[in-house]
C-alpha cells in the first residue's frame, strides 16, 4: 500500500510549477490554488489583484516510497527563481512569491535546512528570498486551472513561458 504526504509551495505561475512536478516519477496528484492570504475562498480573479495576500500554490500528494521532500525541495529551487521577491519573469505580484508552506514540523526544519544549504552552495548569485511558512487555509483554484500546461499546450503561455522551462530542465 502506498504512502501517501502532502507538500505545498508557490514559485510563480502554478501553471508553471504543475508542469514541472506532473512529469516526477512518485507525485500522485497535484491541485493548484490558493494560500497565505486573507481572504476566504477567493477567485483566480481576485488573487490577480495582488490585495488577498494569496500566493498561487500547487499541492502535491506524493508516495515517500517513489520521491523524498527532500528531492521535491530540489526541484522546488531548480524550477523558478527564489532570490527574486514577488515576481517570476514577467509575472509580478505577491501571489507570485517564493513560498514553501509546510504540513508539519519535520517539513519546516528541513526547508529552512534547503534554504539555507542552496543558498551557501553558490547556485544563485543573490539571496535567497523565499518565505517558509506553516500552511493555513488551502484553496483549490477553480477546475480550468487543473492540468493547464496538458490542456492547453499551443496556449501562448505554454508555448512561450512553460514549453522552453520545461526543456531547460530536461522534462519535456
């Protein structure tokens, strides 16, 4: 029998970070939507604002047999930029922060660990900005958003942001 965690985080687009992580061998399912804002079930359109406080996140359910946190976490750095805060290339926003919000405590001390780890290892030329936080209310985005990248591949989006990320990281 499978065994089963959850991890969230936010990284820009979670169009983006779903097509990343959909293609790692051990992710179960991932659901993309909202956190680490104020406001109660918010849309996709008010998220846009910037005034919810949300970030876009993606969930992921994942089987500990097939993947670690740990390689999850390296993906996490490898797949966006965390020394840039509250932006992704042309997507600007708070709800475009680096983010992990963690399920429990064993995932708190190990991201701050990662955090600290990358940001000693000379990866990235700045400093690492991305916010480590207890997960509150999750949000799933509305069902159009699910599968997006898949869904919608010619979509210039896809084609011009996700499609080049993915082949950068040897995923597509």
């Amino acid at each position: 029998m499978e065994k089963l965690e959850s991890v969230t985080f936010g990284g820009g687009c979670f169009w983006c970070l779903e097509a990343v992580f959909s293609r790692l061998e051990g992710v179960k399912s991932i659901m993309p939507g909202y956190a680490g804002g104020s406001l109660n079930n918010p849309t996709y359109e008010q998220v846009c604002t910037g005034e919810t406080g949300h970030a876009e996140v993606i969930q992921i359910e994942y089987e500990i047999d097939k993947i670690s946190y740990e390689t999850l976490l390296e993906w996490f750095w490898r797949c966006h930029d965390p020394t840039t805060l509250n932006r992704q290339g042309g997507d600007v926003g708070t709800q475009y922060r680096s983010v992990i919000f963690y399920h429990n405590e064993l995932q708190k001390t190990t991201a701050y660990q990662a955090k600290k780890d990358v940001g000693q290892s000379g990866m990235f030329e700045h400093p690492i900005v991305t916010e480590i936080s207890a997960l509150p209310e999750f949000y799933p985005a509305e069902d159009y958003h699910l599968d997006y990248f898949n869904k919608n591949s010619n979509a210039g989006y896809c084609t011009y942001i996700i499609a080049p990320k993915l082949s950068k990281l040897k995923l597509d």
